[in-house]
C-alpha cells in the first residue's frame, strides 16, 4: 500500500510541484494550504509523513507542531525559507523531525522522506526490548516507557535512544548520530543531535542537569551508561 504524504504549504506552485513529484514517486498525496486545514486534514487522513511549511497563514507550522504533536506521533519533516538556525532548531525543539530548506530539490527531498520512513517502519533483527534501569524501550510497539509511565517521543527521538540504548557505553559523535537519523547527512547540522538529546533527557531524565541515562562525552558526543552505572530508582 502507498504512503500517505501530507503537503501542508501556502504557495500553490509548491503544493502542486511537490505533489505532482512524490505521486510519481509512488505516493499517495494530500495538501492543504494553511496550518488550521493542515491539521484538519492530519486528524482526517492519519498520513504517514507530513511536509510542513513554518510560515504559513491562520496557523503557523510551529503551532501546529504544538498542537499535533500532543495528538501524533507522525513524522514530520519542516519546509523552511528561513536560513536562521534557530528557526530550525525552534521547529526541533517543537517536534519536527527533520527540516529542508527552499529552495530544494526533488531528489534530496525524497531521499530525506525515504530515510525518514525507512527509520519507523525498519525490521530488526535485534532485540525488541531495551531495558536499563527504570527506562524501557519496545521497538515492535515504538513505545517507551520510565517507572511504568508511558513517554510521549517523536520518531527521530525514539530512534536516536534507540540507537544510544542498543550500545550502552558506546560514545557517539553529533555527525555518527546525524548520519544514522538521517541516512546521509545533506545539509543537516550537529546542532540537531543536541536539540532532540536535550528533548529526551527533559522526557526520561528524572533530572535532566543531572543525566542518568544519556552522558554528554565533552569534546566529541554522546554515549549512554551501561545499566550498572545507572543510578538506582
């Protein structure tokens, strides 16, 4: 069965450019033209990605980031015309996933839509479940969950503790995880690592100054503690 693309943009061209390329492609395609009917058609059509322009009217892609991402957990890649790092890091920060700056071309788009479905829906044949501590991890049912509570994470923060948790001890540069998020690296930067590590230790951290789970290895990245070194619940 094809998947499902949400094109969400306010720029006619670029709906119908993008839509005309990924059906090609072997898409299904939906759009909308504003952030609100962005979010009615998310709700309606449950699409297995979403493209998402930040500047739009009625509602912006970072408010419909704060809205959706309560509802979904669908990954989301940002269209953005905004070449300040922090509008992008903004958008991580908020639950984007990934993000293209426009101009784009078709080619590195889809790759980037291909990387980013690839990491979600990729058979494994290691473990399904990562335990250490109070912090467990399913791949088959992409949940996780600390002392028994349910953690809410996006896809590229479910991966990236996948990723820490299945080689506990191991340390990572930003560019090694980057690579591994995104399949190759494109115009992504090192920042994006710190943000969605940031993002996590705020969600499974019980003090995220005082990291239990995720090291920060000064100099070069990030490694998570091997399960005897976690510091008793």
């Amino acid at each position: 069965m094809s998947k499902t693309i949400l094109v969400a943009d306010d720029k006619t061209n670029i709906r119908n450019l993008v839509r005309e390329y990924l059906e090609a492609e072997g898409f299904r395609v939906v759009i909308a033209a504003n952030g609100r009917e962005a979010l009615y058609t998310a709700r309606a059509e449950k699409p297995d990605l979403i493209l998402l322009d930040i500047m739009m009217p009625e509602m912006s892609g970072y408010d419909f980031l704060k809205t959706y991402r309560k509802e979904r957990e669908t990954p989301i890649i940002m269209l953005t015309a905004k070449l300040d790092e922090t509008d992008k890091v903004l958008g991580l920060e908020l639950g984007a996933d990934d993000y293209v700056t426009k101009p784009f071309g078709m080619k590195e788009l889809v790759a980037r839509i291909n990387a980013v479905l690839r990491r979600t829906g990729r058979p494994t044949t290691e473990p399904e479940v990562l335990t250490t501590g109070a912090l467990r991890l399913d791949r088959q049912s992409r949940t996780v969950m600390t002392s028994g509570r349910a953690i809410n994470l996006t896809p590229s923060e479910f991966d990236l503790l996948t990723i820490l948790m299945s080689a506990p001890g191991r340390v990572f540069s930003r560019s090694d995880l980057l690579l591994k998020l995104q399949g190759t690296s494109f115009e992504g930067v090192e920042r994006t690592i710190d943000v969605h590590i940031r993002n996590l230790r705020t969600k499974i951290e019980k003090d995220p100054s005082k990291p239990d789970y995720i090291e920060t290895v000064f100099g070069f990245g990030y490694r998570f503690r091997a399960e005897e070194s976690v510091a008793p619940k």
